[in-house]
C-alpha cells in the first residue's frame, strides 16, 4: 500500500503523541467526514460553526485509519476505539503538517489570488500542466485558513507541480497563507470591489491581495495584471517583499505575456497571444473576455514554472468552466432549446460586467430573448446601495431582454433600471423560481448571477431538472 504519510511522520510534523495501536501510515487526510475515504486520518477542526470533535464516531465508521485530536477533547473521545494522534490544536498540526509536506515537495509550486478569477486560473492551470506531469491542487475553492493548509498537507511527495488559490475577507489573512505555501511564482489576477465592506478602499484591496507576494520563495516570480489600476500597488508591493523578478499580462503593450487579439465564439474565443516575445495563435474552450485573461495569466505562470507555452495554450482548447463559474447547459424546451449560463458562485461589480459581456455574446433563436436572472452582491458594506443602484448604467449598456431580479439590495437596482428591457422583482430566488420556470422558452440565452450566499445555485438546478439536456450542436 502506498502511503501519503507515515506515522512516524505524521508524528514529528503535528507534534503530537500516539495513543493505541496507530497505523504504519495514512492514504489521506480528511476534516470531512461525508468525503472521507478507508485509510485516511480525520483531523478534528474546530470551525466556527463546527467542531470534528462530534463526528469522530462517524469518522470511525467511514474507516478512518487514524484521529487526530485535541487534548482537552480527550476524555470525551476515549471509549472510540481508532487509534489517534492527540496535539494541544488541531489546526495547528494541520498547519504543521502543512509545512512539512512543503519542505519535502521538489514541485513548482504556483499560488494565486485576486477578486475574481482565482479558481479559473487554478483550474485552467491544472488542466494545462497536467501534460508536463502530475499536478496537485485543491479540488474546490480550499482558500481559507483550513483550505490552503489541508490543501498543503494533501500534497503528494511525488508531484511535479502545485496549484493553490488563496483568498480573503479582511487584511491580513493572505500573508499567513503564503508563508506556508512559498509559491515560487505568485499570482494577482485583478482587484475589483469584492468584500468592499471590509475595505476602506480598492486600494486597500489591492494592499490584502499583495500580500500572497511576501511569501514568495526567494528568486520567485511575481505575476501581475498590467490592465488593472492597482498595477503600481502591487508592483511596489513585490519589490518590498524582495521580489526581482516582477512580470505581467494583459493588453497592455509592456506586458511580458500579452493579449493580441480575441475574437468571441459561441463556445469559446478565438486568441493571438506573446509569451515572452513568441507570438501564437489558438482557442480558450470557454467564452469571454475575462477566461482569456485567466487563460493568460495560466499561461504565464505556466512558463515560469518552465512548461511549454504553446503546448498550454493548445490544452486550453478543450478547457469547460465549473458549475457556477460560467458552465454552460444546453436544455430542451419544448421544441427547441436554450442556453444556460451558471454564474451563480459569485458576484461583484467586475464579475456583473464580464457575465453580462458573456449575455450579450451568446447567440439567441428566432424568438429567443436574453434573460439576466440577478441576484444580491454581498459583503460590499457601506457601498452596497450605491454598487447596486449602478448596475443600472451596465444593464442600459447591455442587450438584455428581461431582466429578473431577487435579493434585498437588488431592490435598488429595480428601482433604477432603464426603460428598456422588461424587469421583474422578487424579495427571494424562492419567489423567482416559478417564474423563471413559466418565462423559459425555446432560442432563450439566461445567464444566472449572484454572490454564493443569495441562493441563486437552486435557479440553476430548477432549470436542469425540469428541462432536460439537450443535444450540442456540432462544432464546424
């Protein structure tokens, strides 16, 4: 059997002390219980809304190998019979275990962040390396304080590159979190106003983001957007962390890895790029503006990790968005079909603007309409009102048809939406659902959009399970 870790390992990383007959070794590492797998150890974590404390027993009965377990927790836990690994902090094993599996890795190791795009990038990322050699990277959005450092402790000894993404909600959170990771090339992807409410400012954004830039490994590589306004920031910021070698993509003509050209498909963009002075042609398999720009700087940190650019960019042709992240469905109605657009993982001002982008190129049918289905963009504090209200300008700029609305703070969008496309309002995307359900027909393109929290990922199951998938139509 094949171990991720041994015991003994396991051991010095977590400094923690065996109790009971443990294991020679590990296959894994959970803090899950519904996706633990035989052979794995559970690390116990307390959340703030859970404790791994309470599903030791069914840890045990999913086949954990092994527990690891606060001390004070102890006398609760000692009539479970698994053997266990018992520390004074679990995540802080974790984190040790974390910072082990780093130092014994040989892999190029990429971390990235920014106010959207970060598990496009990861994931185009994945999907491009995965030619060169085996890639390590987290399977969801493993971001925070326990994702990057499971993510870490996850790790294959074996592996020839590591992908990690890195978010935050408030100052200071990121620095930590690539102090375990040391990427050797650091990604920003762009600053927009996400988590506005806990900001002063975009430029206090851009100062949270930077920080993924202390932790590069010495004689690393920062990777920065060239389009975006906060460029200066984060370049100031990568020369304080001692970073000398501080490249950039986008469409600006001093990028190193440069947009030439785009042009929208229906499943995808037709691109012309320059990776370090070698200009190439070829196709992103998702569509919009924003995947080409994720698809550049996957591209970049592809180089830099010493993967052939132009082999990437061909892989990138077969490329498909996540479920809310721009996946694309194909639904029957009656007759005909529609196109569904899932944006429903995430929202901010920046991201609204690339998914009614994404709207207004998406072919309709005859009698087809396009249908934004929008709903609340949260933690933008103090700003909310006024974000919201602005939407108003994007959806006059826009070619929408009808435009569905549901959340609080998309009251004030109702209330300011331009003459022009016809407008429904509801408090919930509970209220929406049947009318959704009812407005769908035959040649429609809808694109679902809203911040995670709103709900609005049950619109997009409701259509799927009451319209049934539809042929694609053939590529010429």
């Amino acid at each position: 059997m094949t171990f991720l870790w041994d015991t003994q390992a396991l051991l010095a990383a977590t400094g923690g002390r065996p109790l009971g007959n443990v294991p020679e070794g590990v296959t894994g590492i959970s803090i899950d219980t519904r996706t633990l797998e035989r052979g794995e150890a559970f690390f116990a974590i307390k959340g703030e809304r859970f404790d791994g404390h309470d599903f030791a027993t069914g840890a045990m009965a999913a086949g954990a190998e092994l527990l690891v377990v606060s001390e004070e927790k102890l006398p609760a836990l000692g009539r479970l019979s698994v053997p266990k690994i018992v520390v004074p902090d679990v995540l802080k094993a974790l984190e040790g275990l974390a910072a082990a599996a780093r130092a014994r890795t040989k892999a190029k190791v990429i971390a990235v962040t920014g106010s959207a795009g970060k598990t496009t990038t990861k994931e185009m990322l994945r999907h491009a390396l995965s030619g060169f050699g085996k890639v390590h990277a987290a399977d969801r959005s493993f971001n925070n304080h326990w994702g990057v450092p499971l993510t870490l402790a996850r790790m294959p000894d074996d592996c020839d590159y590591a992908v990690f993404e890195i978010g935050m909600n408030h100052a200071g959170e990121i620095a930590p979190l690539t102090r375990l990771v040391k990427p050797q090339t650091a990604i920003v992807t762009m600053i927009a106003a996400a988590h506005l409410g806990h900001f002063k400012s975009l430029d206090a954004i851009a100062e949270a983001k930077g920080e993924i830039l202390s932790g590069v490994a010495a004689g690393g590589h920062a990777l920065l957007n060239r389009d975006d306004q906060r460029f200066k920031i984060l370049s100031k910021m990568a020369g304080e962390a001692g970073i000398k070698n501080v490249w950039s993509f986008g469409e600006n003509t001093r990028a190193q890895f440069r947009l030439i050209d785009w042009q929208q498909e229906e499943e995808g963009s037709a691109v012309t790029v320059k990776i370090a002075g070698q200009e190439m042609t070829g196709r992103i398999g998702v569509p919009g503006r924003h995947m080409v720009q994720n698809a550049l700087a996957a591209l970049g940190a592809g180089y830099l990790a010493g993967a052939d650019a132009e082999k990437m960019l061909a892989a990138l042709a077969d490329f498909t968005a996540e479920e809310g992240r721009g996946k694309r469905h194909r639904l029957k109605a009656g007759a005909g079909a529609f196109t569904l657009i899932d944006e429903s993982y995430n929202a901010n001002p920046a991201s609204m603007r690339a998914a009614m982008q994404l709207l207004a190129a998406t072919p309709v049918g005859e009698e087809g309409r396009r249908i934004a289905v929008l709903g609340d963009m949260l933690e933008l504090g103090e700003h909310s009102a006024k974000l919201h209200a602005a939407l108003g300008d994007l959806i006059a700029a826009s070619s929408v048809d009808l435009l569905l609305l549901g959340g609080p703070e998309m009251k004030r969008l109702a209330d300011n939406v331009p003459s022009g496309p016809q407008v429904e309002y509801r408090e919930s995307a509970e209220e929406l659902r049947p009318l959704l359900l009812k407005t769908v027909r035959p040649g429609d393109a809808i694109v679902i959009k809203s911040s995670k929290g709103i709900g609005f990922s049950g619109l997009v199951d409701a259509l799927i399970k009451n319209f049934p998938a539809a042929e694609e139509p053939a590529r010429t």
